[in-house]
C-alpha cells in the first residue's frame, strides 16, 4: 500500500463522527401562559414524525426510486454503485446515481449539522474527503441503527421542495394532509421529489412534476411493488395540489411584539452570559444561537397573558392608527413576579409599507431602538424614593418659581469619560406652565409634578443616590449602559422602554420587591427534557414603608393632580411623563397586583418630530387606563398596604370659605390658614358680586401648604362659565 493510500484509509477510520447530530432541525414553538400556541420559529419547515405516521406505500415509494436494494445492502451498494457507474460511462453523463438511502441520510446529516456558512460548504463540497466523511458515518449509521430507524430518519430530514423539510411537512404542503394520508399518486409525487427538489417542484413546474411522478410510478410497477392496473390508474389521475403556506416567526403571530421580546430573549440565552470580545465574535455566536432557536425543536412557555394582552392590544389603538409615524407602545408587568404579561403596539408589525421590525416598547437587547423613549416626569418617582429612604419627611418644602437655577450638584462616577464623573455644576429649567410656580411638598410637588421642586429635591438627596435608585429598580439606558448621572435625569432625558419602567413600578406595587422582567417560565427540549433557565432575580430594593409611603403619595396624582379623571375604580398609583421639547410622553401606573407603562411619540425620532401639545395625561394616560381597567376586569379589589411610620406627612387642614369675599382679604385668609394662593387669569361667570371670589380650588379640605387657586368672579353675564 502506498503511503498516501495508507493515510486516506486512516484518516477514513479515524474521523470524527460523534458529534453529527441525528435529529435534523425542528421547528420551535411558543406558547402562551393558557398552554396556546402564539407562535412558531423555524429555519425549515419541517414536523418529524414516526416511521408508523407514514403511509407504507410511501415509504415503498421512496424506496424504490431511491434504493430498490435498501433492505439488502450495507451501508454501501456495491453492486447498485457498478450498475450507476456503468450507465452514467456508456451515456457520457450522469443518468443514475449511486448512494444508498444511508449514504444520502449522512450527506444530509452532515449539511444539517453545519452551524455557519463555511461549514456547509465544506459539507456540500464535491471533494473526496467530503465523499469519505460521508461513508464513514452511513458505516457507523448502519452499524448503530435499524434500517426502519435510517428510512425513518431519512424521510424526516430529506428536503422535499417549496420550503418543506421531511415527509410530514411536505405532505401538509402540498396536499394538506398528513404523511399516514398519502395515496399512491401523492406518495409518487413527493418520492420524484427528493432526486432535484427545484427542478421537480410541482409548484415551481407542474409539467416535470407530473413527468417525474410517473418516473416513480413505472418503476414501482417494475419491481413489482403496484400492479400495472394500479401504475396506469394513477398515471391516469391529475396532479392536484391543495397547498398549505406555512406563516412562521412574529409577523404571523397574533402577538408580534411580545414573540419578539421571546425571539431576542431566548437567542440572548443561547449566546451564553460571558460577552464576545469582538463584533466579528458576538456576531457568529448571535448567529448559531438563532439558528439553534429556529432549528432546535424547543417548546418555550411564557407569561402572556391573553386577556391582559387583548386589554394591551385594544387600548394602543387610541389617538392613531396602524399606519401612522406616531406610536402608542405598552407593557403589562405582574408585581411581585417581574411576569411580562402583555406588550403591545400600535404600529402594525411586518416590512411592508408603513410596517415596522422594530420591537418599540423594548430595549435593544430585545430587539428595540438604541434610541429608546425618554421616561419624562416618570423618573421623578425615584428622587421621590430616595428622599424618603433617607428619611426626609414628606412636608420637606421649597420655594419653586416658574423658572429657577439650581447650582452645586455633584458630579457622579462614570467609568469612560473624560475623568470618570459626569454631572455636576448647575442647571436652569422651567415647569411645564409659568401656573406651576409657589412654595411646594413631596405631596403636591408630585401631584402636580414641578420641576422646580424636583430640581431641588434632587439636589437633597444628591444625583449620585437618585441615580442609584432608580437602578436599583433595573432602569437602565436602553442601549444597555448605565444611566447618565446627570441633573437633569430627574426629568427622564436617559432613554429607557417601557418594559422595563413597567417592572419598576412593578417593584413599587410590590412594596419595594423589585423583580427583573421576564418572559419565559419553561423550555423543554425535543426529546422532553426541560432546559435549565435561569429563575427570575428579585430583591427587596427599598424598605416597604418607603415604598407604601411612595404609593401613598403617587395616588394622589389621579386624585388631586396631572393624572386626575384616569383612576380607574380601584386604588391606583401612578405618575405622568412628558418628556423636554414634546419629544414625547409617558404614563406609567400601578394597582397592588398588576403594573402599566405606556409612551406616545413619533418613532422616526421625537426630536425632530415632536408630539407638540400632547402630556402624559392626554393620550398615555388614557392608554394606561383602558389597559388596566379591562385586564382587571372581574379581578378582586386589592387596597394599598398604608405606611404605619410616621414619614413627617403634611397637615390636612380645612379651606376658609372665601366666596363673595374680595381677592385681597380672601389672599390674607388662606394664607394665614396655612395654604399658597394664587389668582386665575380670567373671571369666570357666577352668581358672586363681580371682582369678589366666585369659588377656590380645591375647596373644602387640603394639606397645609397647597396651592388654593381664586377663582374672580365677572358676574352673572360676563366670561365663560366654569
């Protein structure tokens, strides 16, 4: 033996074929919490199946135009493999091929096993080697398996045309029926397939389907597996087609966005949690962790649920449509749980004109923009936090005008910048109206969400602490960094998404136990067994008395501040947003078992596009409330744990009547009663002497400090009514 032919042959035996895989790829599927599917991943269409759920006379079909001698050979068909290569010399091309069904069910096996692109392609290579890697794994095949288990292996993984991957789909594509259902000219069609699955495609070109079947048929009938009666009948009979088109990924799921955030969310878990060391790597590993989601088999669980989604679905459709650049997106997280139960858009998802990809209401690591939504006022609920974790007290004041400068923030540590801290120095701003101006609470300053107020509140406690919170309660730049420490963060200028602003107030809800947000409560494998994820991260982040105290407080902004007239006929706390310049605006809210975070804007960029005119209030607010109203539906009323420390709360004091009084001895009443007074722009029309009060608000009680606005009255006939 010559020294070349001696290392081919070991190289033969020593090949490494244990790591060939032989379950060709399956599709995914993903259920809701009800156990409903929501939506199928797959590379291939393609459904295994058992050797018993096929009809005999297909399997004698494939067999016969595959490998007549299937059942007497070896792995490889030397006497079938002389007959090939005799015909193919006295033809001059090649007219018969000379593999085995094992020989094929390898080559296959070996393109199935390609994870990258290189790797298919030397699995597909017209090489030698690939030839020898070939055999050597139909020897280990035939010597490790039934010939049953390789035929059955082989009509699984065999590639059929129009998408169809393995007998059992290609029997439903093409015929809508199962692969136990075939009859002699269906199974006649789809084994005349498999030789040259595009030239032979019935839906690519009927004429040389129809030609091959009959191919099929007569050498059925010349190995005597039909009869000639039974060959002509089915010759006879017409090539009908009745096609099923198979819809996979989001864009077919009643529940895109939330398939979305699953998609991103499993293919990050696939990845693995040690981050790649270039782009090139991060790449190729995103990669085969996708093709491991779409060809993998699994079976994913998760948290949807539909009534809550349905809720979710119905009230984004608000103030816009499907077709518009201005967006509603929302999330519903349980408290307690972190559970994403619903998230919803109201942009139609898909590419087709006015269509988009994008998983707006999420994070880029979940499919999202880097650019995010900014969270406007919602932030101010962390400085809110954070005072109270430190023990001011609730009645803490200040002076807020209009417009202010508040100089002497610190700047905070952040790593890669020039000096590693960013912030500090001062900051102007202004309220969301020049009204918004007098001396306010952590009551009143959140009802009515000043600026000012927050501004030098922030100060207090320090950027640095604030920050910190609002980590603690998971928020980060949507991009994945950390927040930017910056004054003005108490505001919402960081971008976020609204999944997570939705398990912060999650966190909030559950009296200070916050829970990471997640989507996936169970994967099994294709052969039953359950895939280890990692459990969903609580912490009890804050005290509960800080954060029944929080709640306490947030209530009041649908009672007596922005949010007034979007309670929701049960305890409710929440907070509005809008964000600087009309770049957008936001809701967020919360009862004790279940959390809402909502964002209006235009996706194309808030910025250039602003949402001018539009707060918190008037379109978030009402998304927020028809989404918890009807997921709460017919769900028990739950109250709000009360703080039972004493957090320095302000005094509720009675209002003096003041009505028919004169402005100025009206002004020195209030304020001797404890409240800030301001004075209406316009009189309004009442029964009260003109130039006297014609009514306060609010009127009757009100904690000392508050703001009690004059209402002039013009007299019977003059302005408007109120």
């Amino acid at each position: 033996m010559s020294l070349t032919a001696r290392d081919t042959a070991d190289g033969f035996m020593n090949m490494d074929v244990v790591k060939i895989t032989r379950d060709p790829a399956e599709q995914t599927v993903v259920y809701g919490s009800d156990g409903k599917v929501i939506a199928t991943f797959f590379d291939e269409y393609r459904e295994n199946t058992t050797l018993d759920k096929v009809t005999p006379i297909m399997q004698k079909a494939i067999i016969a135009i595959e490998d007549a001698r299937f059942y007497q050979h070896g792995p490889l068909d030397l006497k079938g493999t002389l007959r090939a290569l005799s015909r193919n010399a006295s033809s001059g091309g090649t007219v018969e091929g000379g593999s085995t069904l094992t020989q094929q069910l390898a080559k296959n096996m070996l393109a199935n096993n390609a994870t990258t692109d290189e790797d298919y392609k030397e699995a597909t290579a017209p090489t030698v080697s690939r030839k020898l890697r070939e055999l050597r794994l139909a020897i280990q095949l035939e010597q490790t398996m039934s010939k049953n288990e390789i035929l059955r292996d082989y009509l699984n993984i065999a590639y059929f045309g129009a998408g169809a991957y393995g007998i059992e789909a290609a029997a439903k594509r093409y015929f809508s029926k199962s692969a136990a259902d075939l009859t002699l000219e269906e199974a006649a069609t789809l084994a005349g397939i498999t030789k040259n699955p595009y030239a032979f495609d019935p839906t690519l070109d009927a004429e040389a389907a129809l030609a091959r079947r009959n191919t099929v048929l007569d050498r059925m009938q010349q190995l005597g597996v039909i009869s000639a009666a039974e060959a002509d009948g089915a010759k006879a009979t017409k090539l009908t087609l009745n096609e099923y088109k198979p819809k996979g990924g989001c864009e077919s799921s009643r529940y895109p966005y939330f398939c979305a955030y699953v998609y991103y969310e499993m293919v990050g878990f696939f990845m693995g949690e040690d981050k790649p060391e270039t782009k090139e790597e991060r790449q190729s590993r995103f990669e085969a962790a996708r093709k491991q989601l779409l060809r993998g088999g699994y079976k994913i669980y998760t948290t949807l649920d539909p009534k809550v989604q349905k809720a979710a679905d119905s009230a984004v459709k608000y103030a816009t449509t499907p077709k518009s650049t201005r967006v509603n997106v929302n999330a519903v997280v349980q408290p307690g749980t972190g559970r994403i139960l619903a998230i919803s858009t109201s942009k139609k998802y898909g590419n087709g004109p006015g269509e988009t990809t994008i998983n707006l209401p999420a994070d880029a690591a979940h499919g999202g923009s880097i650019y995010g939504v900014d969270a406007g006022s919602t932030f101010k609920t962390f400085t809110l936090l954070e005072a109270l974790k430190q023990g001011l007290p609730i009645s803490t004041s200040y002076t807020s005008p209009a417009t202010t400068t508040v100089s002497g923030y610190e700047s905070c540590p952040y790593p890669g910048v020039e000096g590693d801290r960013l912030g500090g120095g001062s900051w102007t701003l202004s309220n969301a109206s020049d009204s918004e101006a007098g001396t306010f609470n952590m009551k009143n300053g959140t009802w009515l969400s000043v600026n000012t107020y927050y501004a030098q509140l922030e100060k207090t406690v320090g950027v640095c602490n604030a920050v910190k919170m609002a980590e603690k309660f998971g928020m980060k730049r949507t991009n994945g960094e950390a927040l930017h420490p910056i004054p003005s963060q108490v505001l919402g200028v960081n971008p976020i998404d609204v999944v997570h602003l939705a398990a912060a107030y999650a966190g909030i809800a559950a009296r200070g136990k916050y829970c990471e947000p997640n989507v996936v409560t169970s994967v099994v494998d294709p052969k039953g067994v359950k895939v280890e994820i990692p459990a969903a991260k609580c912490d009890q982040v804050v005290d509960e008395q800080v954060a029944d105290a929080a709640t306490m407080i947030l209530q009041g902004v649908l009672t007596n501040g922005t949010g007034r007239g979007l309670g929701i006929g049960r305890p409710a706390a929440a907070k509005t947003g809008t964000c600087e310049n009309y770049a957008c605006a936001v809701f967020a809210g919360y009862t004790p078992d279940l959390a809402s975070a909502t964002a209006y804007w235009d996706y194309r960029s808030g910025v250039q596009y602003p949402v001018t005119g539009v707060y918190g209030a008037t379109i978030p607010g009402p998304v927020w409330q028809r989404t918890m109203a009807k997921a709460l539906e017919g769900k028990p009323v739950l109250q709000f744990q009360r703080p039972t420390r004493d957090f320095g709360d302000v005094k509720r004091k009675s209002i003096p009547n003041v009505i028919g009084k004169p402005v100025d001895h009206a002004m020195n009443i209030l304020r001797a009663a404890g409240f800030d007074v301001r004075v209406a722009a316009k009189p309004i029309r009442s029964k009260a002497h003109p130039g006297t009060v014609a009514r306060t608000s609010p009127s009757g009680a009100a904690d000392e400090g508050s703001v009690i606005t004059i209402y002039v009255s013009a007299g019977k006939r003059g302005g408007p009514r109120r």
